[in-house]
C-alpha cells in the first residue's frame, strides 16, 4: 500500500500544518522576539531593546497590582469553587443519606440548571452581572430594598472596595455547575456497595463525605484545581466586558493590562513582555500540575 | 421520609438552582419592560408583553446583524476544524512516516500556551495579510486555534479504532481516501461528536480574538462582542430595554441548544476540559 501512503499524508497533513505554522507557531515565535523591542504598533521600525521592557515591568506598579488580583483568584476561585462544587455534587449523588444512596429527588434537573451558565459566552455572563450589579435597575440592589436592608446596597462594580470580590463571585457562579457535573460522574464510579457498609457501621452522611467521597474524588479535584488556576490567570472577558479593570484598577488582571499596553498605548514590545510573563506563570502551573498527576491513585478493586 | 428530618442539603440545592435560574429568568422577564419599569421596579412584572423590543435590538441595536456574523464565521470555522483536525489527526494516529511526533507534538503543544501570548504578533500577521476586521480572518484565527485540542482529541480516539475492519476495507479494494471517509470516519462519530460540539460552543463563545482581530468595523462584530458593545452603550443612552432583548436573543439559543443536547454537551464539555 506504499503507493498511495504519501498523496494522502499530503493531503491530509499539509493544508492543517500551513494555516497552523502562520496563525499559531508563528505568532507564538514571535512573540519572544517582539518582547525584545521597543515596537510601538502602529510604525514599521522599531529597535532591539534586549530586557528593556522586563526590568520596566518589575518596577511597573499596574502590572503589580494587576498580578496581585491573579494570585488572589489563583487562591480563591480554585478554593471556593471546588468546595462548592464537591459539596452540591455529594448531595446530588450520594446524599440521600443513610442506606439510601442514590442522590437526591430531582437531581436529573439540578444537574442542568447548575450546568446552565457554562455554556453562555463569558461577555454574555459579564453583560449579564452588569445589569444585576446595577445599582439602580439591578436584582441584587431592588431586592435588598424590598427586603428592607437598603444599608447593604452598594454600588457593587463602582466601589473599588467591593468590585473585585464582586467579579469573583461572578467567575465562582459560572464555573461551579461544571465541576458539579465533573465530580458527579467521578462519584458516580465510587461502589455504591461501600457506602451501604459504612451505613451499616453507623456513619453519618459527613462522615461518608469526608472520608469516603472526597478520598476517592480527589484526582477529579486536582484536575479541577489546575484547570481553575489557569482560569484565575485569565479573568479577562469578564473583568473587560464588566469593568474595563476600574474603578482605580481595583478589578484589573494581567489580560486587562496586556490589552491596554498593546491596544490602547500601542506598545506592541512591551505588552508582548507581558505576554511573555503570563506564559511562564501558566507553564509553571502547569508543570506543577503535572508533577503532583504522577500521585498514585486509589484503585477501586 | 428521611428527607423531612434533613432538609438541609435538600434547601441549598434549591438556593443554588434559585442563584442560577433567576438572573436569566429576570433577564427574560425585563425583556419585555419598559425603560422606566426596569429602572424603577427591577423585581416588578412587565406591564404589558411589549414584543417590540426584540424589534428595536434585532434592527436598531444591530443585533440581528451580530447574530448573523456569529453564524456566518462559525459555519465556515466550525467545517474548517472539523475536516483538518480529523484528517491530521488520522494521518497521525494511523501512519508512520519520519516526523510524525515531531508534528504530533508541535500541534499539541499549543495547548500549552495562552492566546495572550501570541495576540500582538497575531494582530500584525493578521493585518499583513490584509484580514483584519474581516470575517474570513476570523474564521481563519478560530480554525487555527482550535486544532491543537482537535488534533489531541481525535487522534486518540483514532488510536482506539480497531485496524481489523480497516484491513477488511483494504481488502476489499477500499482505497486510503475513501477508507478514511467512509469508512474510519463513521466510526469515529462519537469522538467527532464530543470535539465537534466543543468546539462550537467554544468558538460561538469567544471574546478575545474578535475583540482584538474586528475592533474596528462595528458591522463585523459577533454577538458576544456587539452586545458588550451595546452593553456599553446603552449605558449612554439609556435604552435598557433594548439591551435586555439584546441579551435574551443571546442567551436563549444557546439554551435551547444546551436543552436538546443536554447530554452530549455535558460529556463534550468535561472530555474537552480533562485534557
């Protein structure tokens, strides 16, 4: 079959590797060069600077801050969600309780409510909070009104004290039904037989949890803590549809920032410098997560 | 009734699925308001059914013409990825020729970097050849990006495939192109299934390209970029309710999507998120 091995592999091979060289490795190359240089976008010319923008950026106080708002959601966001998630998804599997250890009633349709926010798009979530955010029109400030607790309005996305644990209420709120659905199936692959036993030795439903549940999920939630921290790293559809970074750059995060270098001042070196800093946070985090994987895994038999 | 002695997890399923629902039912619901019953009573009712404002956001707020674009590039993008990322993906799953990891890795490499990385040098290729604030050139960016995890997935699956219905076709003079089409492809049609509605709701999706790569021509927006757009803008004017019609013909298509298939988007979505 020699013969017709190499027009396929050209066939096949070829178109994808030329439009994925130009618009993917390309780029990507570049970037490390482009950091380089004092490139302002919009000329044609611009010089070799050598590490010019890095050493400008380990003084830059916006980038700091910027920084500081990721390595707080890194923390957060991870810590929140998953808690929330692993709690909602017992309760959905095994957290019918002693003996019974099917989930709970109508756990079909929880799973696709919680599930929901996951497949809107990032800015239609953000536009979304916006609004219900808003301190005049919004849900959240009309229903405290209603409630009589007018002293808890706030203008939640204006207040530079309140709008980035706004936002992060917003990220945990769209991500939380994903990793319900995630530990769920995980929880679903646990015998149901071991919970009957210890049913049968009198523990309680948070006993099981802790100690049967959790044990036996915790690679699905290493994998979620990883896929969470690189989201932390991210945050930028959110944080642009919803505040643009502001008030004071009390919500700005280092997508924010590199778009503003590159788009707004046109300092095409100096935001590709950025770039090349998100890339070694996300390479690090990534390289630690493959690191803690190598873990040896509970077998079930 | 063991349920009535606890109804404590029974009640936080309840709250969480009230904090989930409820801000879209309320956006559905302000749809149908007026401007001054959405400043003035956000937990009130519409005082009429005023159809209307889907009229204003589809025309008016250019949301029709969003809706449009979005379908336009995802259609083209969407085949884009599905044809090259399977053909690549077979070519290296099923074939050993020199260089074939060297390719293999560099296109599953990419997974590891973040677009931000490579937006300024993509934004001048893009400019270079002459695509930017163009649809094609979004469609061209998507399909690019899409194919590491494409690549990834399907040549897995690929690998999986058993080689003894291949040699059959072979046999029966099946030649390599249309043992890969009519045979090879049939039968990966879960996998292409999973990948495919993946990378769907993930290019529908997507902010951050068309915000940098169409920044400029305000008729080439997709919906999730012009309707942050208009977001911002009837923050200016003060036309809320064309806004919250705006959102709910952007939020409920995706829904209806989701409902139908529940099923394989949940198994699309947490396959695609476990690389």
């Amino acid at each position: 079959m020699k013969h017709g091995k190499y027009p396929l592999l050209a066939a096949f091979l070829l178109p994808a590797l030329g439009l994925y060289i130009y618009f993917v490795i390309s780029p990507y190359a570049q970037a490390f060069y482009i950091s380089g240089t004092d490139w302002l976008g919009l000329s044609d010319t611009y010089n070799w600077v050598g590490f010019d923008n890095f050493v400008r950026l380990a003084k830059d106080e916006y980038l700091r801050n910027a920084l500081w708002h990721n390595a707080v959601l890194m923390v957060l966001l991870p810590v929140i969600t998953i808690v929330l998630g692993l709690f909602l998804a017992s309760m959905l599997n095994v957290g019918g309780g002693q003996g019974r250890v099917r989930g709970l009633p109508g756990s079909g349709l929880y799973k696709v409510i919680f599930f929901a926010p996951q497949v809107l798009s990032v800015a239609v979530i953000g536009v979304l909070w916006k609004e219900l955010y808003n301190p005049r029109s919004g849900l959240i400030n009309g229903g405290l009104r209603a409630l009589g607790l007018d002293s808890l309005t706030k203008t939640w996305l204006g207040d530079p004290d309140v709008a980035f644990w706004a936002v992060l209420a917003v990220m945990v709120w769209a991500n939380v039904g994903f990793y319900v659905v995630l530990f769920g199936a995980a929880m679903q692959s646990i015998p149901r037989d071991i919970y009957e036993a210890v049913a049968l030795d009198g523990a309680n439903r948070w006993t099981a949890l802790w100690r049967i549940t959790l044990p036996l999920v915790w690679d699905t939630v290493q994998v979620a803590w990883v896929y969470l921290a690189i989201l932390a790293l991210d945050g930028f559809a959110l944080v642009q549809v919803m505040t643009r970074g502001g008030p004071n750059f009390s919500t700005d995060v280092v997508g924010q920032r590199m778009y503003d270098v590159a788009f707004g001042e046109f300092k095409f070196g100096e935001a590709s410098a950025i770039g090349v800093i998100m890339f070694f946070l996300t390479l690090s985090v990534t390289v630690i997560a493959l690191r803690l994987s190598r873990r040896e895994k509970v077998e079930f038999s | 009734m063991r349920l009535l002695k606890n109804p404590f997890p029974q009640a936080f399923l309840v709250v969480w699925g009230l904090m989930t629902a409820l801000p879209l039912l309320w956006v559905f619901i302000s749809s149908f308001k007026d401007d001054n019953e959405i400043l003035s009573d956000p937990w009130g009712l519409p005082g009429a059914l005023r159809w209307e404002n889907f009229g204003r956001a589809w025309t008016h707020g250019h949301i029709g013409q969003y809706f449009l674009n979005s379908l336009i590039v995802l259609s083209v993008s969407l085949t884009l990825t599905m044809l090259l990322g399977s053909t690549t993906a077979y070519a290296l799953a099923r074939y050993k020729f020199p260089g074939n990891r060297l390719i293999y890795f560099m296109f599953v490499g990419g997974m590891m970097f973040p677009v931000f990385l490579a937006l300024v040098p993509l934004f001048a290729v893009v400019r270079n050849v002459g695509l930017l604030n163009t649809l094609p050139g979004l469609m061209m960016v998507y399909t690019a990006y899409s194919l590491p995890f494409t690549v990834f997935f399907l040549s897995a699956f690929f690998r999986t495939l058993p080689t003894a219905v291949a040699e059959a076709a072979m046999i029966d003079g099946c030649g390599p192109f249309s043992l890969f089409f009519r045979v090879m492809l049939p039968m990966a049609k879960p996998g292409l299934i999973s990948v495919g509605i993946f990378n769907l709701l993930g290019q529908w999706n997507q902010y951050l390209l068309p915000v940098v790569l169409v920044s400029d021509k305000e008729e080439n927006y997709v919906l999730a970029q012009g309707l942050a757009a208009l977001a911002v803008n009837e923050g200016y004017r003060g036309d809320y309710s064309r806004l919250f019609a705006g959102l709910t013909l952007a939020i409920i298509p995706v829904l209806i999507v989701y409902a139908v298939f529940q099923r394989q988007v949940q198994s699309g979505l947490t396959a695609g998120q476990l690389k």
